[in-house]
C-alpha cells in the first residue's frame, strides 16, 4: 500500500479548481491511503472537510501536543526549521510511515527531503502537480485531465501568490498594495488565458 500525507493546501487548492472529488476519487484506491494531521485537517475550510469526509482511504491522525514539541525540537538540531503547522506534515508522515507527503510549500518540500535523509525516512517530497503525473502514470487520470489541472492551478494560485509576493516588497501602504494586486493579477490571468486558450485546444 502507498501512503500520502496531505499538507492542508492540497485539498484546499483542489477545491479552488473544481477538481477535489476528482483527484480523491482516483485515490480511492486498496493501494492508496491518505493521511492528514488534525492539525492540518483544521486548516482547511469546512466545506473541504465535508467532502473529504466522504473518502474510506482518507484518515486524519489525532496528534499529541507533547509529542509533537518534542519532535519539533529534534528535528530542528538537524537543521529542519518549521512552523508546528508544517512540523505537524512531517511528524504525522514519520508515525504512518508515509512514501509521499504532499505539498505545494516549496519549504515543506525541501524541509521533506532533508527529514527524510537526516532521519532516515522513505517519505519522498511531491508537489501537488508531482501528484496528478503519478496518478496519469499508473493510468488513474487521463494526459489532457493532467495537463488542464495544472494549467488551472497555475492560473488560479500561482499567479495570484507571484503577483502578491511582489506587491509587499514594492508597496508599504495596504491600500494601495491591494488595488495594485488585483489590479496586476487580472492582467497576468488575462495573458496567461491567451497561451492557456492555444494548449488547451491542442490536447482537447
């Protein structure tokens, strides 16, 4: 059996797509389990909750307090620095014994593998995108499905993140940072429609 532990992002920007019931339903799979903290579980907002309680192969691991500062502060002298949010990803992938934890936190994913080399741990770091080209390879989503998501994930969080990052760092007044963010995530969505418009009608 494969395990993945889910970071709170995962579902949460599968449901920004659309595409949540989708992707848990091509992993509801015997050879599938999937894991997430009720850290990280309550993270996510309720109506995700509700949907991912719909899953047999989804569990949620109940974390120890005291267990997980003492983990926290073991693996920060081998030089793994989280939050307790993102400490809890990697604490509960050690207790299920976990092959992939799952997230779209470039620092959960680099973090991942030093946890994993340091304390030797099978669990190998997967973005969200890793995702979605494991299942098209063991034939449980289709290329063009694959290759639409990825798009859409683009589109709908990677640009508006880029776009906000660099709105703090050029602009102090809040005000004036907000017009300027949605201002400059509308015209990067409407660019990137046009290429996503010529992909699209190559693979549909």
């Amino acid at each position: 059996m494969i395990g993945f532990v889910f970071d709170a992002n995962v579902p949460w920007d599968l449901d920004k797509i659309g595409k949540l019931d989708q992707i848990m339903q091509a992993l509801e799979n015997i050879n599938f389990k999937i894991y997430i903290s009720d850290i990280n579980y309550n993270e996510i907002p309720v109506r995700v909750r509700n949907k991912l309680g719909k899953y047999q192969n989804f569990a949620i691991d109940d974390l120890d307090n005291a267990e997980l500062d003492t983990f926290i502060k073991e693996i920060r002298q081998s030089g793994v620095i989280l939050d307790s949010k993102d400490s809890a990803v990697l604490f509960t992938s050690g207790k299920v014994d976990a092959d992939y934890i799952v997230s779209s936190d470039t620092r959960v994913q680099l973090m991942t593998k030093k946890y994993a080399e340091n304390h030797g741990k099978k669990a190998r770091p997967f973005h969200l995108i890793d995702l979605l080209s494991f299942l098209h390879k063991v034939n449980l989503i289709e290329s063009n499905l694959c290759i639409k998501m990825a798009l859409s994930l683009y589109k709908n969080k990677e640009i508006p993140h880029m776009v906000e990052t660099q709105g703090k760092e050029l602009i102090n007044n809040i005000t004036q940072r907000n017009a300027w963010i949605k201002k400059e995530v509308q015209l990067s969505v409407n660019t990137f429609n046009n290429y996503e418009k010529h992909i699209v009608s190559h693979i549909s």
